[in-house]
C-alpha cells in the first residue's frame, strides 16, 4: 500500500483563462498573488499550446494525453469522451492514489432534447438533476466528484437543473436573483459579452463554493494514501460576472487592450470560418473599445477571486502539514480573445486563444525558472503521473516536463491544436506552431488558412498564407509536421 511518504498532486484548473492574465506572466494590472508565487517557487510555461481552443475537445485531451482526431472529441455537445479510454486518473489509481474531483470535467455535456423530452409534459414542475451525470464522471476514475457544468445551466428557460451550487444558493434564498440575472447575459444573444457584477456575495460565487467543497473534502480526507484533487474551477468563462469585491477594485482600471484589427479573409474556405462562426459568436459588431475594457475589467475580477481562493486551499494544505509533500499544478483548457482581433470567446489560433496558463510547483525548488519554448496541455498528464511515479500512458505523444523543474528539459519542436470535424463538410482546422512560425491548415479540403512569422509579428497581424516569398515555408511545414502527424 502506497504511503504518505509519496506526493499528493493538486491540480487547479480553470475555464477559459488566457495565458496572460496574470502578473507572473508581466500584467501589472491584474491581481494574480497567489499564482505569481505559484510560479516564482516553480516552473512557468510561457508558450503552452492547449489541443484545441474549445472546451471539451481540450479537456479531452488533458485527460487522455491524446489528441484530439485520437480520442475523436473534436467539438462541444457532439461527443462524449469515451470513459473506457486509457486515462490519467485510471493510472494514478493503479498507482495507488486516491483521486477526487471538485468542479467541471466537461467530459459530457447534458443532452438537453433527451432531457427535455424525458420531462415533457411536467409543466412548470420540469426538473433534471445533474447529479444523474456523477456515475459516468466517476468511471474514468475518480474515487469522489462533485461537478458542476456551467453557470448557465443554472437558468436554464422552463427546467430546473438540479445542482450542488443550486441546491446551496436555493437554501440561502440567492438563486432566482442569480438566475434572473445570468439570464440577462444569456449567450448568442446580443448581451452575450456584457460585463456585469454579480448580485451575489464573494462569499457565494460559484468559484468560492467550489474551493470550500475542496477545502472540506481536503480537510476530511484522512486516507495514508497519496491523493490527487482535481479543482475545476467554471470561471472565467462567460458570463462576465465578477463579485462585488473585485469589481469595484477594476471598476476604474486601466487596461491595454490587445491587438485590435480583425483578421482579414486569404480565401473562401477560412473566410467562411470568419464570418460564420468567429465574427457572429464574437457579436464583433460591437466590440467597441469601451466595451471590451467593461468585459476585461470583469474578467480580471474573476481570474483574480480564483487566484484568491487558490491560495485558501494552498493555505489548508499547508495547515494540515502537506507542505512538504504537495506538488501544485495550474493550467487552463483555453484563453480568451478579450476583444483582441475584435473577436471574443475562443475557436481560433490566435495567442490569446490557443495558449494556455502552466505553472508546476513542487514543495521544493533549486533554481525556479520561466520556459519561453514550445510545449503542449497534454504534457502536463504525462507530468503528473511522472511526478505520482505511475505509469505513462502508452497511446499519449504527451512529454513530461519533470525534466525542467529539474533543471534539464528541451521544448518541443512543434505543437498541435485543432477545431473542428475532420471529412465533414464543417471543417478541420489545424494548428502547427514551431518555435517561429505558426499554420493553420484546413484537412479536408487541403486549403492552408494562416502564416504567421511569430519572431517578426508576435501580434499575429500579418497573415503571409499567400505570400510567394513564404510558399515554401508553408508548404514545409505542412508536409514535415501536419501531414505525417494526422496521417499517423
């Protein structure tokens, strides 16, 4: 039997959080305390490239180590992730851990016409318990979950969609507010990327609620087992609701919006993608730049109260004399365009989408250090179960990054990421980023979409895809990285 004498691995996860919001990663603006330190007694990935910029594909493949043609999630609400799937959690449990996971997985999303027809006929009484849902989350290996979708399940029109968070907000008398409320912002409509603060406490938002069920869960768990806690946190996906608190710290804040020239079509087949599905979700017509600092002032509000209740379950960890053996890891599924390029959300390669947050801290450091190199989400899992001493997963590309927090370790030499549905008529969209040049390619009809030269235009202004100085670039990169890697 496994003893304490192993590490326990915290991974703080959270939704839709760009790689640069924070003041490790050189924003003086946002209040990330508890990440910066995170990061100054540890390793810092600076160019973490996710598999795919939406959210359950990335998830996917943060799980598996797979990407995502392999595991065959390649969108939202499609697919669900298949549980008999070699995974981490499965792994670290032959190994002898204890697993648990607090918050989203997204490794399903709720079939909402099964349910509605399953409750048809209920009237206003309709309701669906989410928690129907813990079954299927538990079998790809946790011991205990308590999950939570998103926030607009919440308020779903006509169901009551029965959750932990629900259920608590109910019993204090603060969810139909909630709920009037996250309506208000309800997505694909034009209030989708409105900034608000939320009508609820700091000490009720759904990111504080998820860290004290990790914090108690944490506080009773009294197994000689080494544990692995997953904390998913929903935030700081839409809707752009912070707390009170720290809304009225970023209520006058100064923030430099990114880039703000939209990207312009090379051809019909990305032009399509454009203008159907990133310029519409985005509602680009009304990204002012007064409306993008109201959306980015909310958006820090939420990155900075997880950041805050990080460093509560940071400080339990160490009340109950873990320090020492407790390895943190922090990281995101996505970012968040933020206006940049007038777009919103994700569903693209630029920067600000594609890459991610990554920190590594162990209980202890020689040289803590920043890697600007190229490397993928799914290192991550083969870094967790390197550092658990259980096995890889032999299907995964995955590379552990123990190397570097240990003062060795080499980047890679490309990374992927991609959207889409590979030989549907929707579109395959891949992403090969090397250390100076990034392509996207779409795979069914063969159509090179983007070129960019990252060391000369780090903003991504300057498409080259139909450049005759940089044909042969392009096509390089397609035969020796995409290619091969897809064909494999």
């Amino acid at each position: 039997m496994a003893t304490r004498s192993r590490p326990n691995i915290v991974y703080l996860f959270s939704d839709q959080h760009r790689h640069d919001a924070m003041g490790c990663a050189g924003n003086s603006v946002i209040q990330t305390p508890n990440l910066d330190e995170l990061a100054s007694r540890g390793v810092r990935f600076s160019r973490t490239y996710c598999q795919s910029p939406i959210c359950m594909p990335s998830r996917a493949s943060v799980i598996s180590g797979l990407y995502t043609h392999q595991h065959g999630v390649s969108t939202n609400g499609i697919k669900d992730l298949d549980p008999e799937l070699p995974n981490m959690m499965k792994q670290l449990k032959k190994a002898d851990y204890t697993t648990a996971q607090i918050g989203k997985t997204h490794y399903h999303s709720p079939r909402l016409d099964r349910i509605l027809k399953d409750i048809e006929g209920t009237g206003d009484n309709a309701e669906f318990d989410m928690r129907e849902y813990d079954d299927f989350v538990r079998s790809f290996g946790f011991d205990y979950v308590l999950e939570e979708f998103d926030r607009y399940i919440h308020a779903y029109p006509g169901v009551k969609f029965i959750t932990p968070y629900t259920e608590y907000l109910e019993a204090k008398g603060l969810l139909e507010p909630y709920k009037k409320q996250v309506s208000s912002v309800w997505r694909l409509t034009p209030n989708h990327w409105n900034g608000l603060t939320s009508v609820l406490p700091q000490e009720d938002d759904l990111t504080s609620f998820l860290a004290d069920e990790a914090i108690k869960w944490l506080r009773n768990y009294h197994s000689d087992n080494p544990f692995y806690l997953t904390v998913s946190f929903v935030q700081p996906h839409v809707p752009l609701m912070d707390d009170p608190v720290w809304a009225d710290y970023y209520k006058d804040a100064e923030i430099s919006p990114g880039p703000r020239q939209a990207p312009e079509s090379p051809n019909e087949v990305w032009g399509n993608y454009l203008e159907n599905r990133l310029f519409k979700h985005s509602n680009s017509h009304l990204l002012s730049d007064e409306y993008v600092l109201n959306a980015a002032r909310h958006y820090y509000g939420m990155v900075s109260l997880i950041d805050q209740r990080i460093g509560d379950i940071i400080k339990t960890v160490e009340e109950l004399g873990w320090k020492d053996n407790t390895w943190f890891i922090y990281s995101s599924d996505h970012g968040e365009m933020l206006g940049d390029h007038n777009l919103m959300a994700k569903m693209n390669f630029y920067k600000s989408s594609v890459l991610v947050p990554a920190i590594i801290t162990p209980p202890e450091i020689k040289d803590p250090r920043v890697i600007d190199g190229v490397v993928e989400s799914i290192d991550l899992n083969a870094t967790i179960l390197d550092i658990a001493g259980a096995e890889p997963l032999s299907a995964s590309n995955a590379r552990s990054l123990l190397p570097f927090v240990n003062g060795e370790g080499s980047p890679r030499e490309v990374a992927f990421s991609s959207i889409g549905y590979r030989g549907e008529n929707r579109g395959y969209y891949f992403m090969a980023a090397t250390e100076k040049y990034r392509l996207t390619f779409e795979w069914n009809t063969g159509t090179p979409c983007e070129l960019f030269n990252l060391d000369e235009d780090p903003d991504e202004l300057h498409n080259l895809v139909n450049d005759p100085a940089y044909r042969s670039v392009r096509d390089d990169i397609v035969r020796t990285y995409i290619e091969p890697h897809l064909d494999g």
